[in-house]
C-alpha cells in the first residue's frame, strides 16, 4: 500500500488547535487596570514581558499577583534569573496618583532593570459632539 493515511495528523492537528483556543486566554494579564488613552502606536516584542501593573487603591501586582513594594524587587530578579535585560511595562491605572506609579518604576530601574515602559490604551477619535462637551 504505497498511500499515505492523514487522519492520525488531522487528529494530532485538532487536539493542538483545541489545546491552543484554551490556553490562549489565559496569557493575558487579568488585573483589571483603567489605563489612559494615547495616540501611540503600539510596539513590536519579541517575548511576552512581564507586566506590574497599580491598581486604583495603589495596590502593586506582578502579573497577576498582589504583592507589596519591599517583595517587588526580589521578585523581578528572581523571574530575569537570565540577566537584566526583560522588558518589564508599568500599567498604571489613570486614577492613581502619578508619584505612586513613578515610585514603583523607580524601585524597578534602581534594581538594575533599563527596558521599562508605561502601558497605555489607544485613544479613540473624538466625534464633534465629544469636542464641544470640553
């Protein structure tokens, strides 16, 4: 029999497409966080970053995780185990105080972590309605 079966492949194929529709949700960070809106464009990354995120109440969370500012620098060190060069990005929610966030980005660049960057959300365009409300 000189013909090939496909269906063991197809098979393997559907399980990795399932496998895949299910752990895709869950690889994004689920702090709910109002971020402020801007017209920048978003950029390219090679790897998933890690994400601190400070919530309304000033609450700090790695990832997922709430934890205080003293264990936030361990931490870090701790997950870039292979050198200081992992991009980290602030999520800040846009009511909280700016000198909170700014406290929390300076205890991550005074550990010795240079790529950091504030996460922002795309501004929409305002209609003329939305202009004359201001």
């Amino acid at each position: 029999m000189a013909e090939i079966n496909v269906t063991p492949f197809v098979d393997v194929m559907l399980v990795l497409l399932i496998v895949f529709m299910v752990t895709a949700p869950l690889l994004t960070v689920g702090v709910p966080v109002d971020l402020p809106k801007t017209k920048a464009q978003a950029l390219s990354q090679d790897r998933e970053p890690l994400s601190v995120s400070v919530r309304r109440d000033g609450g700090i969370f790695l990832q997922n995780t709430r934890i205080s500012a003293d264990d936030l620098v361990p931490r870090l060190t701790a997950i870039a185990a292979n050198g200081y060069d992992q991009r980290i990005f602030v999520r800040g929610d846009k009511s909280v105080d700016y000198g909170r966030v700014m406290e929390v980005m300076a205890l991550i660049s005074a550990a010795g972590f240079t790529h950091i960057g504030l996460v922002t959300d795309i501004a929409k365009p305002r209609s003329d309605n939305d202009k004359h409300k201001d």
